[in-house]
C-alpha cells in the first residue's frame, strides 16, 4: 500500500519530526482509502508505525493516533490536549465563535453539557423508543412492495434525521436544505463552497436563535437558546456556536453509519439470520457493528510538549485519532476485522471519549437497534442491488453515497 512508504519533501516538516514518521496517508480523501474505507484504515496497524506525521491535499499536517490505548489517554487527558480549535468549520477569524461544548474543556465544559444532556439521556431517549419505531416502520410502508429502495436516501438518512429534528424541535420540511448545508460543510473539500455553504447556515441558525428566544418551546433548540450555563446568560456567539455544533452533528453521523451496516448486512446473509435468530443479543450486536463501522475522527492540539510512545511531540502540534483505525487495534480486539457478535465488551471509541464523548452516544445506539430490529422483521431477506459499484464520500465522516437494495 501506498501509506507505508515515507514520504518526505513534499511538505515543510517541523524539525522535530523524524521524516521516517512523515507519511502522506489519504485518510478521507485519497482512491485507496476511497476504495475500502475501513479495510485501509485496519491495514494501517500493519502498514504503518503506532504514530505517524500525516498530510494530505485537504488535511493540514498532524501527528496520527492509529492505537487504542493512545487515542483513549489522549481524550481523557484534556490538560495535555486539548480540543480548542479542532472545529474544521469555515469561521471569520474578526467573528470567531466557539464550537461548544467541543471547544470548551472542563470544568465549564459541564456547565454546557448540562443544558441539553436531559434530553438526550438514556431515560430521555428511551422514551423516545416507541416514536422511533413507528417512524422506521412508517419509513419502511413507503418502499415494501416496491421489491427495493435506496437504504441511504429513504431509510438510513430520514430515520435518524428525523428523530433529530423532531428533539431540536426543527421542521422535518427542512431535511432536504439540512442535508444539502451539511454535505457541503462535511464532504465538499472546496473551501469556496464550505464558506457559501456556512453564510446561508448562519443566516438560517441566527433566524432560528430569535425565533425560539420569543417563542421558547420544549425542544433542544430552545433548551440551548433560552439556558443559562452555570447560571449566566450566553453572548450571542456562544449561542450560535452551541446550536451550530448540536445541529450539524445530528445529520451525517448516525446515517453514515446506518449505511454501513446495511450495506454489510445486505452482503452477508448468514449474519443476518444469526442476528434474527438471537433477538436477545442485539446489544451485543448493534455495539460490535458500531466498532466494526467507526465513521468518525477525533482532534487535538498540544498544550506542552510531550513525550507519548517515544516520539516527542511540541506544543502547538495538531493530533488526531483516527478512532476507526483504533477500533481495530489487534491488541485490544483480537482478529479485529471479523464481526464478532460474541465478542467480550470493551468500550469501543466510535464516540470518542472523556469529557467530550459525544452527547449523542445513547440515542444512536437506540437507533442503530431499532433499524436493525425493524427493517429485519419486515424485510428479513435482501441484497445490493446487482451491479451497483459502492462509491464513498471524502471527508469527515466516513460514508457510502448510496446504498441500493433489492428483495
């Protein structure tokens, strides 16, 4: 592969960093990584070293993580890395704004999370169970009898999507614009169409913070609008960077997710009558796929230098774990490319961890299994539709475009 040869010369590297660490990886963009996702992020532990300086046409230079234990050290040690900054997201540099609660590190990190933590509970979302199994199976009535349907764009996307919305108290009629916004801020790697993109989020955020100021309901929205945080009022950049971060991650992650485990099952037929056959282990199940079928990344910057597996670090260094890569680190999970639905419990770092782990854990694990659940007992038999070549989006999150079945 590619990614084990150094690469050295084409970028200005720090003196700091041996140049046989220096490596050009592709991660999110490049036609191997693009080919086969996950299969070339579990290749990295053989390809490459633990910690490599990686680059790439659309990512800026920074130490990658490719081990559990180390990505797990580095997320619950905020004192030493921390996430300000580590937002991706066009901002103006003379109107910055914060990406909260992401960069903002304890202890007033707790005073954040603790306005919209209720709603998103595991009591909250498990009283969300029932509405999101009649929304799947609502879902699944459109296209039953229609012998197929594209997973990604009439289940994968509007299920979770949906939910979403519904908790934010955002108009469902909106998904379509919402998904359009978020596509071109997570998966254009064009800086003149991200920045397009983020004037007109901005323009409609900014309608939405005036509108639930006057009009306060019980949604996540207005919980963040109208709170308090440590019982003060928030600046109106506060506020908008608290309800860009809550949005934006309730409409790429569950659904790229969702699509890989679909696209799987749909590949491996015995798995799936395994998993109808041992309906009281789907716990197991729905965590082994999120392992399996890690979509996101994790950044970090050094506030001190910093010695970790023997490479010194600087501070002011970018770092970022490359989660699904530490998800399939052997030494942790044995044969770890094997779906493995008997496999002792560990905690997996598909939603990070520490402090910033991700408010959304409790409700994406609900979905996952709902999806699962329903869609198996509806449609219990199917595949991707013949001749389809799987195609992947570059960027941030890892995810297949389109998901076609057949049955």
């Amino acid at each position: 592969m590619a990614s084990s040869a150094p690469v050295t010369g084409e970028i200005k590297i720090p003196p700091h960093v041996p140049p046989e660490l220096v490596r050009k990886l592709g991660i999110t963009e490049s036609a191997e990584f693009l080919a086969a996702p996950h299969k070339f992020m579990a290749a990295l532990h053989q390809n490459c070293p633990p910690i490599v300086y990686s680059y790439g046409d659309h990512s800026p230079p920074a130490w990658n993580l490719l081990k559990y234990d180390d990505a797990y050290f580095v997320l619950r040690h905020p004192e030493i890395f921390t996430a300000e900054g580590s937002g991706p997201f066009p901002r103006d540099p003379d109107d910055y704004w914060k990406i909260i609660p992401l960069e903002i590190e304890p202890p007033e990190h707790r005073k954040y999370r603790a306005l919209v933590d209720p709603l998103v509970s595991p009591k909250a979302v498990l009283a969300l169970e029932g509405s999101i199994r009649r929304l799947a199976n609502e879902l699944i009535d459109s296209f039953i009898g229609k012998g197929g349907c594209d997973f990604a764009k009439e289940f994968g996307r509007p299920l979770p999507v949906g939910v979403f919305l519904d908790i934010m108290a955002l108009p469902r009629d909106m998904m379509d614009e919402f998904v359009r916004w978020a596509m071109g801020l997570l998966h254009a790697q064009d800086k003149v169409i991200a920045a397009q993109v983020m004037g007109e989020v901005t323009q409609y955020l900014n309608k939405v913070i005036a509108e639930k100021k006057a009009q306060p309901d019980a949604g996540l929205v207005s919980a963040i609008v109208n709170g308090r945080p440590g019982g003060e009022e928030m600046s109106a950049r506060e506020t908008f960077g608290f309800l860009f971060f809550v949005w934006i991650a309730g409409l790429d992650t569950v659904f790229a997710t969702l699509n890989h485990i679909f696209l799987w099952l749909a590949k491996n037929p015995d798995r799936r009558q395994e998993i109808i056959d041992t309906p009281d282990n789907i716990n197991n199940v729905v965590e082994e796929l999120l392992r399996v079928f890690t979509v996101t990344f994790s950044g970090r910057t050094l506030r001190q230098d910093y010695e970790l597996r023997g490479v010194k670090m600087k501070k002011g260094d970018k770092l970022t774990s490359i989660l699904p890569a530490c998800n399939y680190d052997p030494e942790i999970f044995p044969n770890p490319e094997e779906v493995n639905f008997h496999r002792p419990r560990k905690p997996v770092l598909t939603f990070a961890g520490g402090a910033h782990s991700c408010l959304g854990a409790h409700l994406a694990r609900m979905e996952t299994k709902i999806c699962i659940q329903e869609f198996l007992r509806r449609i219990p038999d199917f595949q991707v539709k013949p001749g389809t070549r799987i195609e992947y989006w570059p960027g941030g999150v890892v995810g297949p475009k389109e998901v076609p079945l057949v049955w």
